[in-house]
C-alpha cells in the first residue's frame, strides 16, 4: 500500500502551549484498515518545547485531539524498542528524537513526518504486525545452548572473551535495522539484520555450544549471503551497534569455519 498525497488538518487549539514552546506540523501517515483502503496523511500544528521529543507529541496527538491514533510506545527512554518508526524517512525510536534536531533552518516552518516502519504489514497507523520479524529472531536459535550435565558452579568467562560479543548483547529488537534494509523489503523471508545481530551474540560467546546449528540456519539462501551491505541497518540502530559489522563476522565464520 502506498500513501496518498492528500492530507487532512486537524484543529490542536485544545493543545495547552507552554511557555517559550513553537509550533511545528506533525505529518501523520494514518491507516484504519476498518475504514481505508489505504493509508493517507494527516496533519496537526503542535506546540513543542525543542526538548521535547516526538513521542511527547504524538501523545499530545492522541490526548487532546484524536484518541483514534494509534501506535506502541512503553517505556519511553529508548530501552524497549517499542515506538520504532520511520521520522522524516528515517527509522528512529519516537522516545531518543528531539524537536531541536528536527528544527527547520532559518526559522522556516518544521514539517515532521511521521509513518510506520517498512517491510512490515500495517496494522493500523503507526504500528506494524511484529510476527514475521519475531519469527526470524526465534528461528537462529537466541540463547545459550549447552550439552553435557548442568555444571555446580556459574559459567566462568573471561573479560576479553566477554568483549567479543559485547556490542551484539545491545540489541533491543526493536526492529529498526531490519525495516531499514532494501533486502527485507523485497523479500520478507531474508532472515534480517537483526535475527543475525542476536546469532551473532551466542555464536561468539564462549559458553554457548551451538554455534554450529546456528550457522548452519544461517548459511540458508535467506541467511547472512542475503545482505548487501548498504549500511542501512548500522545507520538506523538507535542503540549504535555495528550491525553490518556483526553480519560480516557471521560471513567470516562461515567461510572460514572459525568463531
């Protein structure tokens, strides 16, 4: 479904304005698959503090003026990943993006575009159907597989061994690598970024005994040889890890069978 150019404005003068806030125009892609055969765009001129951040006004949205709107959101300081979605383009976390950054220059009025993140089904507004991208998280196996007798003591492991897999451990699932890449876009089978991100995690740790398995799940025609390395998952990850890097790894180890 793509979004149609025409787009509605709503009157926010029930908004309450704080003292030294602007007024920017949220661009909202809205769809209700009860009601629209597909997705539009609707605006609303909300004041805003520049340290606000866009979850601050999309709540305003839905507080003042349309509690219709929908989208995930939880704990909002960017550590549960749920309110993932494209801002002027970009997948971002709603709760990390402040207004300031988003100011247009020069005093000219700021436009912010909100939609939901692609590669994804629409479930109505601003969030997505989570189920195929969880399926492919679940399917390289993320946790600590180990054989033989439970040991008596705690798995020992080193600092350095630790600090191998130490950037992959950030990962939040909050899918904005995965939605941010051309492959997975094209074709929603692609295992994705993220599913790789957290193989990564266990196939480098020290105690895990499963590396081998998950290789082999990774090493499918929708695996790791799927990624073309654009860069877009590095770009959109709102925790900073090396996504690509981390997918390079993966490659490494399968052709050099090494971890």
């Amino acid at each position: 479904m793509t979004a149609v150019a025409e787009s509605t404005v709503h009157d926010t003068s029930q908004i309450p304005a704080p003292e030294g806030s602007l007024t920017v125009t949220v661009k909202i892609q809205r769809f209700n698959p009860e009601i629209d055969d597909e997705p539009h765009w609707e605006s609303y001129d909300v004041p805003a503090l520049p340290t606000d951040r866009v979850l601050n006004l999309l709540m305003n949205i839905k507080n003042y003026v349309d509690g219709t709107l929908s989208f995930r959101r939880s704990c909002a300081h960017g550590i549960c990943g749920s309110d993932a979605m494209q801002i002027n383009g970009i997948n971002r976390l709603a709760c990390k993006v402040l207004v300031k950054d988003l100011l247009a220059k020069k005093g000219k009025q700021t436009t912010i575009t909100v939609a939901p993140i692609k590669g994804l089904p629409t479930m109505k507004d601003l969030y997505v159907d989570m189920e195929p991208f969880f399926e492919a998280y679940r399917a390289v196996k993320p946790y600590l597989i180990a054989y033989g007798n439970e040991p008596t003591r705690e798995r020992i492991q080193s600092a350095a061994d630790r600090e191998r897999f130490d950037d992959t451990t950030k990962c939040i699932l909050c899918a904005c690598c995965t939605s941010s890449c051309p492959v997975y876009w094209a074709d929603g089978s692609y295992f994705g970024p993220a599913a790789i991100v957290n193989a990564h995690r266990f196939i480098f740790d020290s105690r895990d005994e499963g590396a081998e398995e998950r290789l082999d799940i990774l090493n499918d025609a929708e695996g790791v040889w799927r990624c073309r390395t654009t860069f877009n998952c590095t770009d959109a990850c709102p925790r900073g890890i090396q996504v690509t890097k981390a997918i390079q790894e993966v490659k490494r180890a399968l052709l050099f069978k090494r971890v």
